[in-house]
C-alpha cells in the first residue's frame, strides 16, 4: 500500500484495530525515512491508547500527539491544538487515531474543516468478528452512519479481520469474503488485510499489511 | 452462534447477562465499566428487555431491588466509587434475600481515586460494604472467557439461594480484548420458579411480603438465622479456585483476577531458572477456599499474595495456613499493575 496523501486518518467501530494500525502505519513511514506525527483523538478508550506508546515511540521519531502529563489519564475529552501545527507543517505525515463508535466520529467531524479532503486518505477500519458486525447488512450500516457523523468521504475499508491469537488463515479468507462484500455494497475500494506478525498467513483477495502488537496485556511477555 | 469472536470484557460480561436470561438492567455509566451499560442499551430493546439508565447508582440500585422482588433475573454493573453508592440497597437486597447479580470493574480508589485497574474493593466486596450481618457470592474471573462463562453462574446461584452475588473483575478485564465463545441462550421455563415469594400480582391469592424489615428482635433473629443457615450452605458447596503447577512447588504464589494470569507468567519464568513455584488462584473470594489453600500449602516454604492493593485478600490467605508458613505481601495500587517481572524480582528477594 502506498500512502500518498498527507494526513492518514484510521476510524471505524469501538474495538475494531484502529490503534494498533496507527501504530503500526507511523513506524512504517518512519522506516521509509519520513517524519511522523500521530494524533491520539481517542476521547473514548480509558486504557490502550496510542498515548501509551509515547515514550517508546519517541525514539523511532515518532511524535505522539495527546494530553500530556496527568491530563493523559483524565477521563476528559481532550483535543491537543498543536493537532494543527502538524498538519499545516509540510515536514511531517499525520496519522490520525480516531476514537471508535459514533462519538469517536463525532470527534473527527470537529476537525473536519482543517482537514481537506484532497489532502486526506480516510480508512476505515472493520473487525468482522467482533459484535454487531455480523452481518454485511449491519457493517454497512455503520459504515454510512459513521462517515456521516465524521463529515469526512471515506477512502478505503481495511479488513483487520481477527481473532487474536486464535487467527487462522480460514479465518482471514472468511474476512476477506466479508468485507470484498461490504467494498461492493458500499462502492469503496479495500486498501489491505491486516496480519499479526507470527501467523504467517498470507491473505488470498487484498494485499497484506502486517503489523505487531503493541497493546499488550501485562502477562504477554514480549 | 458457536464462533470465536473478539470481545472487550465489558461486552463481553453484558451479552454473557443477556444470555443468562437477564432481561433487566438498571445502571449508571462509569469508567472503566461504561461500555457494559452501553451495550444494554444497545442489546435489550432486542430482547425485548428493558434497559434504565438511571439518575444516579443510588437510585439503580433501588430499581434492581424493586425489580428483583418479581423474581426475574436482574442485574447492574458499575465501578468502584458507584459500588460504593450502592451500599445500602445491597444491604437491604440481602436482607430481603433476593437474586440479583452486581458487577463491579473496579478502580483505582480510595474516594475519587482514577480510572485504572485496581483489585482495592475486596474487603468491600466480601466482608460487607453495607451493613448488617449478611455476605454477597463473590466470584472473580481471570479472563473474558471465564467472566463469560461464570456470568450464568452468577445468576444461577443468586436465583438458587435468593442471595445477591458479585462478579469482582477489574479496569483491565473490564477493557481488554479477548476470543471468546458465548454459550446458547438459558431456557428460563422451570428453572427460577419464585412463585411461592415474588410480586408478581394478587390475582387469586394472598399478598406477598418481601422486606429485610421485622420489629420483633426474636422474629428478626430467626430471620438472620434462616439467612446464616443458606450462607453455611454455599459455604459448604460453593468453593471455586484454580491451581497450576502446585505438586512439586517449594513456594506458592496466591493472586486473584487478572492478577492470576500475571502470576501464571511469574511462574513460567522461575520455573525456566528452575525455581518450584506454584500457584494458587481463588475464584470465589467469598466464600473464601480456606480449607483448599491450607491443604495446598502444606509443606511449602512460604506464600506470596500478590494483589493491586495495600493488602486485602492476604488477610484470608493468613487465615487459611493459620500460621503453618510464612505469609509475604507484594502489591501496587492506585491504578499501577504489577509486571510479571518485579513480582519475579520480588520473591527472588524473599528467597534470599
């Protein structure tokens, strides 16, 4: 996948991988040489956040943009405004972590007149194993919801189609089957199909992105 | 549906409730719980359930207690400061003796405290909290699966002895992911029949008094009694825990919750330095396994309680080895959870 725009915007369902791809997308543009700023605009997730990978993000020159000090743990709707420095400064991709669900959407609409869209790709990111998404009926549904309420045109679905460690190749084909279906349903193109390094699964329909995990609970070991 | 699917552990907790036949929710938004009450609001209108959110956790509490005089299965969840503000509705609930199931996704406390995972409200939660003789079933799972699979429990065992029990989890089960898989729905026919006490109408017959109320002190000692009487029997019969790696051990790790997975990586680790190590994990906190964790530690050389608080449970692990071995401590709190690396230094410490 080839990331041409400026700013890179992750939104999608409560739940459904947009920080982990974030994560995962800022430390791949840094490979690339480039400067990264990510927004953390999750005002809805109290643990899991990108704002927790702050420090250990810095040294790959990744800026992480969130409520500093004490504020990173308030259960406030913070929106840093040096969000706006970033993306007006011609040195830096911004990624934009997007808070999940309708609020989280809600979020991303209060920034939407600083964020053009001929210099913004919008991903929207889908879990099709995870609750009310059981149908392609109920995903779409929630697809044009949100895009509504975000006020941004969204670019491309990613298919982050998991279930953790139990991940199977027949459960990436049945995601891919998915959400070929929703791209069809609601004319947007599929970007790529999420892999969790370590499963070696190559995905038959979309490209691949593979990623590491970064959230991880206090007993996995890394 | 028998398919794995990613669930956070306050979702998953509330289709669990859904699926034990709850069709009754009160509740109040708190983080790090908020999510379970926003999934009932989202999944009852489907079940034709009935979904309240009410204007404060005091008055919650008092529309499950009205609620659960009918008999049906009914619940709430919250964190930590709206336990708190339950307190005396839990009281009164079991005092009435009514079924009703609580969850508590605790946080970091005293007061206002923070919203990050804490395991500070186990006194809270199995010596009382309100007042009056009386106990809540206090059941702590280690994982989504298991909160999933313990939720019919919980109500099982509330219908089968008219006692209020209390899923314990914490921030972290309450907001980590997880596969899991969720059982079939409860077939309520037959199962919950509370005809003989619940309001449910006087068509036909005499009212029903339910009230934890009695101004005779001989009438209400015999009343505490009949309640004492059905707690020694859940003490009897339902004890739950959970042991790993116990039989050749020299020391034994006891923690509960999520802090039980944490010490299962505690053990692994000292088990590749070829330290014996094993681990004890109640899941029922009340009733406690005493009997159980004096048996499992017999011989060993000493204990660790590892909790994220000041030192709560460690209280009942001294209570269950009545001295036979020494009982050490090691906590965090405030919302801080012990990696599984300076639990290892730690008892690498006490092992000297």
């Amino acid at each position: 996948m080839n990331f041409t725009k400026k700013i890179l915007i992750f939104m999608g369902m409560f739940g459904s991988g947009k920080t982990e791809i974030a994560l995962n997308v800022s430390r791949l543009l840094t490979k690339n040489g480039e400067r990264v700023a990510l927004a953390d605009i999750d005002t809805i997730s109290p643990y899991y956040r990108s704002r927790d990978m702050r420090d250990s993000f810095a040294q790959f020159g990744i800026k992480i943009i969130a409520p500093k000090g004490k504020l990173a743990h308030a259960d406030l709707p913070i929106i840093p405004p040096e969000i706006f420095g970033y993306v007006e400064n011609p040195d830096f991709r911004v990624v934009l972590d997007v808070g999940g669900s309708d609020d989280g959407a809600v979020v991303l609409s209060s920034l939407s007149s600083r964020l053009p869209d001929e210099n913004c790709e919008t991903f929207y990111v889908l879990n099709p194993f995870r609750p009310f998404n059981d149908t392609v009926e109920n995903a779409a549904s929630h697809f044009f919801r949100l895009q509504e309420k975000s006020r941004m045109k969204i670019n491309y679905l990613v298919n982050n189609t998991n279930i953790g460690s139990e991940t199977t190749s027949e459960t990436i084909d049945k995601g891919e089957e998915f959400v070929k279906q929703l791209s069809e349903k609601v004319s947007v193109p599929v970007a790529f199909t999420v892999v969790m390094n370590g499963l070696n699964i190559e995905p038959r329909l979309f490209e691949q992105l593979e990623i590491k995990k970064y959230m991880l609970n206090p007993w996995e070991v890394e | 549906m028998a398919e794995r699917i990613m669930v956070k552990g306050n979702e998953a907790m509330a289709e669990a409730a859904v699926r034990a036949g709850c069709r009754l929710y009160f509740g109040y938004p708190i983080t790090p719980q908020s999510e379970f009450t926003e999934y009932m609001a989202r999944r009852m209108p489907e079940v034709d359930g009935v979904f309240l959110q009410s204007e404060s956790e005091v008055a919650a509490v008092n529309m499950v207690y009205g609620a659960a005089c009918t008999g049906h299965r009914v619940m709430t969840s919250t964190s930590s400061p709206g336990f708190s503000l339950m307190q005396e509705g839990v009281s009164y609930i079991a005092g009435a003796m009514l079924p009703a199931v609580f969850v508590n996704v605790v946080r970091g406390g005293p007061g206002l405290g923070d919203i990050q995972p804490a395991q500070s409200d186990y006194f809270q939660s199995t010596k009382g909290g309100g007042h009056g003789d009386y106990h809540l079933i206090v059941l702590a799972p280690g994982s989504i699966q298991e909160a999933v699979d313990l939720m019919e429990t919980a109500f099982r065992l509330a219908d089968n002895y008219r006692v209020p029990v209390m899923m314990l989890a914490d921030g972290m089960l309450g907001q980590m992911m997880e596969p899991v898989v969720f059982p079939e729905y409860v077939k309520l026919d037959g199962i919950n029949d509370h005809s003989s006490w619940a309001l449910r109408g006087t068509d036909g017959r005499e009212p029903h008094k339910v009230t934890s109320f009695d101004i005779d002190p001989v009438r209400l000692e015999e009343m505490n009694t009949e309640t004492h009487k059905v707690y020694e029997e859940i003490r009897s019969k339902e004890i739950r825990f959970e042991t790993h790696d116990l039989e050749d051990a020299d020391y034994i790790l006891v923690g509960y919750g999520t802090m039980g997975r944490i010490l299962g990586s505690v053990v692994k680790m000292a088990r590749k330095q070829g330290i014996k190590v094993g681990l004890f994990r109640p899941i029922s906190l009340w009733p406690f396994p005493y009997d159980e964790l004096k048996k499992a530690a017999k011989g060993k050389r000493f204990c660790t309680v590892v909790e994220m608080s000041t030192g709560q449970m460690v209280e009942d692990v001294r209570l269950s080895v009545e001295g036979a071995l020494p009982v050490h401590f090691y906590g965090r709190t405030g919302g801080m959870v012990p990696t599984p690396d300076e639990v290892f230094k730690e008892l690498v410490r006490l092992i000297g």
